[in-house]
C-alpha cells in the first residue's frame, strides 16, 4: 500500500520548538552531524562498518567553524527541474542536495553538507521547500539545518534508519513505499542499511539510487561503471537476498537518468540496474564495479 504525503504539504504549524536544542557538531572525517551536549568522542557513522575511520583520531567542528570554511552553490543539473546544491571545498563525504521542481512546490531529496545563509535565502526565494527526504544517513549533510531553518511540513525517512536521525526530527516515516508528490515515490531497497530507500521520478524518468548504485564516472563526466556493495570502503558486497530485494524493486521503475548522493548521470536506465543485479547474482558476491558496456542488452 503507499502512503500518501499530498494531503499534509499545505500551511502548518511551526513546529520547531519540538527540535533539538543541543549545539550541532560535524565530524571532519565523514562531515556526520550530530547534536550533543558537548563535543562528540565518536563518530557513530566513521565507527559503522560501511565508513572508513579517520587515520587521526576523531575531530569535530562547530556549526561557526564550517560556515567559516565552506560555501555554498547552486546551478542545473543533467534534468530540467532539479537543481544541485553543492559546497566547496569539498567537507565531509560530499554529498549534494537535489531539489525538484514538482506540482506542490519543491521537494529536497539528500542535502549537501553544509548550507550557508546565501543558499537558505535561494530556496526561501523560490518558495521552501514542500517535502524534504533522504535515502540513508550518507545522504543527510546537513538536512538538519534545513529543517531548522525552513521547516518543512514533511521530513521523511525510511523508518528503518530512524537510529541515524537524531540530529533532527522526521516527521514523516517511511514505510516501504511512500508518495511524495504526485510522479515521485519513495520505495525502500534496504541492502546497503536496512531502511535505505530510492526515490523514483517518473515524470522525468529519473532514479534517485542514494547507495544502492556507486557509479563511476570518466573523464568527461559520462558513467563509465556501475556496482552495488554493502560496505564501499571495505568492499563487503551485497547478499544474494538482498539483491534480489533490489531487484523486486527496481524492475517496474523505468528510468534513464541516476543521481546518487554525489552525482547524476544519464545513459543508465531500468535495464543496465537489472543486468548488473543478474550478473552479481550469478556467483559469488562482488562489490567491484562492472563496464557499462558489460551492462548493454545481447
């Protein structure tokens, strides 16, 4: 059954009070908000299997520290209607936000990790934002501050990570599948974590794959590879049942454009998803990425 989100994006109550008081902090390694009385010893998501541990012990910055060092930019991605917002220098593990132009407003799918006032001002601009969701904590930056200072009526995530959420408050939690606005779904793929979700366009024909694809890019930008792994950094591939999980829910979208939480990129439709899924179903379980042009139809 889907739930659906349409009829709560309408004028709502401030609710920020319900938030947490606590400072924010983000480690420097993975750039993972927290809220905590003091200064963080550990970094749950570095200290989690699927990151790497800082060679130099843990650090953390203040919200005053980032903004000092990192700003924000915007511009258009690969799609019409969905704009990028990314930071430099790079901080944390890199990730940018999505926001799509949709028929109740703009949604944000994953954030970048960091916003500063200019780009809070550019999405107030074009109206907030209706609808703000993530696929699993590697795509939540900084969507903490996001919600703080624009309060979205609906902030959702796969019910199954709230464990990762305690920097802000979800208001709308997923279940496995779940409408955002009308042509943009939620659907949970578990695998990588087990609340982990995609988010599918089928207006533009669009799949937001958070971790459930790495793609590799050449030098000119174009996908070069693609692989799908539990763990990257420890290379610890996916299990048999949880691709062919993937697959029960990958197969009825149809898309030709992916974003993960780092990068969009065209020419990767429905059908390479499902090869790739085949062939690491055929053997033993690989995280290494596959050519694309291993991935084309016989």
């Amino acid at each position: 059954m889907t739930d659906q989100v349409t009829t709560y994006v309408q004028p709502h109550a401030d609710r920020r009070d319900l938030l947490p008081q606590h400072p924010a902090y983000a480690c420097t390694n993975c750039g993972h908000w927290q809220r905590w009385p003091s200064v963080p010893q550990v970094c749950p998501v570095c200290a989690d299997v699927r990151n790497a541990l800082p060679e130099d012990g843990f650090a953390f910055a203040t919200t005053d520290e980032v903004d000092a060092q990192v700003t924000c930019s915007w511009g258009p991605t690969v799609c019409p209607g969905i704009t990028e917002f990314r930071c430099e220098p790079r901080f944390g593990l890199d990730s940018r936000g999505w926001v799509l132009e949709t028929d109740i407003g703009l949604v944000g799918f994953e954030c970048a990790p960091w916003y500063d006032q200019a780009a809070l001002d550019e999405l107030r601009r074009r109206g907030g934002l209706q609808v703000l969701a993530s696929s699993h904590v590697h795509g939540y930056g900084a969507l903490w501050r996001v919600q703080e200072q624009l309060d979205p009526p609906v902030v959702a995530v796969g019910v199954r990570d709230l464990l990762w959420t305690k920097a802000f408050r979800v208001t709308w939690p997923a279940d496995d599948v779940l409408e955002l606005a009308p042509g943009l779904t939620m659907h949970r793929t578990g695998g990588h974590f087990d609340g982990h979700s995609v988010l599918h366009d089928s207006r533009r024909g669009v799949l937001f794959c958070g971790d459930s694809l790495k793609v590799d890019l050449g030098p000119s930008g174009e996908a070069v590879a693609l692989s799908a792994h539990k763990a990257f950094h420890a290379q610890i591939p996916l299990s048999h049942g949880e691709l062919r999980e993937y697959r029960s829910v990958i197969a009825p979208l149809e898309f030709d454009t992916v974003f993960t939480p780092f990068e969009g990129a065209t020419g990767i439709t429905t059908g390479h998803v499902l090869r790739l899924v085949d062939r690491l179903l055929s053997g033993p379980p690989s995280a290494g990425p596959v050519p694309l042009d291993e991935l084309q139809p016989a």
